[in-house]
C-alpha cells in the first residue's frame, strides 16, 4: 500500500492514500512513535460504519483516521468533542446552516446525516478515530436509519482537503480549551446544537429500545434519559426522534 506525504496540516503529519480498504485499517500501518499523524484517502474499498455497518465511497468525499491517545474516563466526553469539532468546523463555513449534533457525535446538516465517526481501539488508551464526511454527495445507503446528505447540496463549497484542515485545527483547539477550561463550558456548546434535546427520543441498543425525554448529558457525555420508571444513564444505542405523543 502507498501513501504519499502530503504536507504538515494544522500541526498534523498528513499522508494520503489513493485506494485503501480502510483508513482505520491502513492508519496502524503509519501511526508509530508519537508523531500526530493523519491519514486520509480517496477511496475506501472496504469503508466501515458502525455496528457492522459498510460506509460507501463516493469520489470527492472525506475519509480519514487519527490516532489519539485517551485516557479510559476520558473517553465518552472526547467522542462528544470529535463530534462537536466536525459541526464546528461546518458551522465556520457556512454559519446559517442547520448543523445538529446526534447524540454522541453524528453531524446532521439540514436534517441529513452529513458525518459520521467510527473510534477503534488499539489498547486500552490508544485509540483510532476514523470519519467520513460527505462532502461532495450522499451515498447510496441501502440499510441507513437516516437519510444522508451532503456539504454540496447545502450550497457548501469546502472541498475535502480544506474540510480536513479546518476539522484538523477545530481538534486541537477543542482539545485544549478541554485541558484549560474542562468539560462544562464545551458541554454547554454540545447541547446547543444537540439533535431534539428536550424531546422525545430512542435509543436503539442490541437487544431493546428505551424511549424517554432527552433530558441532559452527563458530566461523562452520557446521555440522561428520562423514563416513565426515572432517569437512566445512556452510555450507547442509536438516537432517533420519537413523535411527540
Ligand atoms: C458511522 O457508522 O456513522 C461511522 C462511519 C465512519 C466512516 C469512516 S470513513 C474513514 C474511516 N474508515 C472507515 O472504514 N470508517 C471510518
């Protein structure tokens, strides 16, 4: 497999790759020593969701993966500040747009699902953050929950090259207003561009579904669903709107 040495971006080693399997597969390759290293490609052959799920490659899309190094009781608030990063990041370029957050960190623009992250781990502090942004297209989704869409037809014209190196340094400044500042005053911003906070949702997890209001996130970046027994702490499952009855 071939990559080239693109440029240092935002502080970031960048290589990419023409043709990979998976960014997320082909970045263990790359990633030694402590270099900040991003790798990115123009197609994923094999492009992975989650829960099995397949990520379809579209010519003009953003596919890429870091690693990061994340302490354990870290983790469920830095998956909340990728996804708050991305929106960020989309929100700079086009400051009237429709820009959610999925609880954790799916990026919906105008309704559409616009982004989506998948965090593999290496140890138990070392871990691989794949993204994929639809920037040019959605892709053809056979199996999707949510309808996708995509940067371009918002009337967004951020090619993939410039969406990375903004997300790059949206990441890093995130980052560190977390070690300055900590989680409350991002947490703050996470809930503002929350998807239905305060209504009704779902959350879809492997064998059931629970329902409730949307009612907070935790100190953690759990969500707090309220139910009709009490409120429980959310650590994983698929969000979706629930009609209001
Ligand atoms: C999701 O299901 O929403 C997560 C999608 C993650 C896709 C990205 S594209 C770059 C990286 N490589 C992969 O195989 N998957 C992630």
């Amino acid at each position: 497999m071939s990559y080239f040495y693109k440029q240092n971006l935002s502080g970031w080693e960048w290589y990419e790759a023409e043709t990979v399997t998976s960014t997320n597969d082909e970045i263990k390759n790359l990633a030694v020593g402590n270099a900040a290293v991003v790798l990115s490609a123009v197609c994923q052959t094999g492009g992975r969701g989650r829960r099995g799920r397949s990520w379809q490659p579209v010519i003009g899309n953003l596919y890429f993966t870091y690693t990061l190094d994340i302490a354990p009781k870290e983790l469920s608030r830095v998956v909340c500040l990728i996804g708050l990063s991305l929106a960020e990041t989309v929100i700079a370029a086009a400051p009237q747009a429709d820009v959610k957050i999925k609880w954790p960190n799916d990026v919906f623009l105008g309704g559409k699902k616009l982004s989506g992250i998948l965090l593999e781990n290496l140890s138990d502090t070392h871990w691989v953050v794949g993204i994929g942004v639809n920037i040019v297209a959605a892709p053809q989704l056979s199996n999707a929950s949510y309808a996708a869409g995509s940067l371009q037809e918002n009337g967004i014209m951020l090619d993939r090259t410039d969406f990375l190196r903004y997300y790059l340094a949206k990441f890093a400044e995130t980052m560190q207003a977390y070690r300055d500042k900590g989680f409350a005053p991002l947490k703050k911003r996470w809930l503002e561009l929350a998807l239905n906070y305060r209504g009704r949702i779902s959350i879809k997890q492997e064998n059931e579904t629970k329902t409730g209001l949307f009612s907070a996130l935790d100190d953690n970046g759990y969500l707090i669903l309220k139910t009709e027994t009490g409120e429980e702490r959310i650590v994983a499952g698929d969000l979706f709107i629930t009609k209001e009855q």
